[in-house]
C-alpha cells in the first residue's frame, strides 16, 4: 500500500505543477483505491478515521483562510487513510518540507523580503481583528509565478516516512 500512495502522490505532484490544481477525480480514485488497500491489508477502520478527521480539523481551517488548496487537503486525507494516528507527525514533517521548499523558492526569485512583509502583515491584522482573516496574495502574484505546490513538500514528506524517518 505505501508504495501505491507514493505512486499517487508523485502523480498529484505532477499535476499540481503542470495545472496548478490536483483534480477531484485522481483523489476520488486514489481514496476508492487507497480504501479497498486498506481493507485487504487490515486497517482498522478508527485508524483511518481518526487519520482523515485529523486532517479535515487541521488542514480545513488552512484551506477556508485561503493558505492551502483544496486538491493539496483530499491529498492528504488520502495519505492519512494508510497512516492513520500518525498522521500530526506527518502533517508537521510536511510543513517542515513545505517552508524549506518555500524559503528557497521565494530565495530564488529574489522577493523573499516582499512576502515576508505581507505575512508580517496579515499576521498584524489577524491579531488586531482577533480572529483569522482570509490571506490574500496580492494581484502582482499571478498563479503560475507566485504558487508554491504544496504537494511537492507532502511528496518530500512522504519519502522520509518510508525511510523509516517520523511517523
């Protein structure tokens, strides 16, 4: 089962960097089969519950403020239904991978100052309105030169999980 999900996330992050969007239907069938995988290698249902609503918790408030993409939560929930209670671990590591990729995303384009800022910024706002407000990029960030593909870090992520690293 763990070398299926790394065949689908490797085809999500493809994807995602070729369309900027992972579609709906290559989570709904990596779910349906990730599921059946499951079940043949005896998951226990709570596991994969508990995997999936860590993920709808966590990753849906990023998605409703705007800081992370719809396609990029069902790929994790995906991942959660074969990691299951791990999956905090998983979720920070792919974080972790996420900010490396994108400090040296942002490094290379030379307007690493100019984001940073504008999340100073909207991190000010937050706290001034005492609440979370939707993250808005700015209309200089057109969506192919200002994406950071969020699936590359869960790729990233999920090959340390199979060397035997967190999780």
């Amino acid at each position: 089962m763990k070398i299926w999900i790394l065949l689908f996330i490797i085809l999500a992050a493809i994807y995602d960097y070729r369309d900027f969007q992972i579609p709906n239907w290559l989570n709904g069938t990596g779910a349906c089969i990730t599921l059946i995988l499951a079940g043949i290698c005896g998951v226990k249902v709570t596991e994969i519950a508990a995997g999936v609503l860590i993920v709808l918790v966590s990753c849906g408030l990023l998605f409703y403020i705007g800081c992370l993409g719809g396609g990029d939560v069902k790929l994790l929930m995906v991942c959660a239904i074969s990691i299951g209670w791990g999956m905090p671990r998983f979720l920070i590591l792919s974080f972790i991978c996420n900010g490396v990729y994108a400090v040296g995303f942002l490094w290379k384009r030379k307007n690493f100052h100019l984001r940073f800022i504008r999340l100073f910024q909207y991190v000010t706002q937050c706290i001034k309105n005492k609440r979370l407000l939707v993250y808005e990029t700015g209309r200089e960030d057109s969506m192919k030169e200002g994406i950071i593909h969020f699936s590359f870090g869960i790729l990233a992520a999920y090959i340390i999980y199979l060397s035997g690293g967190v999780v």
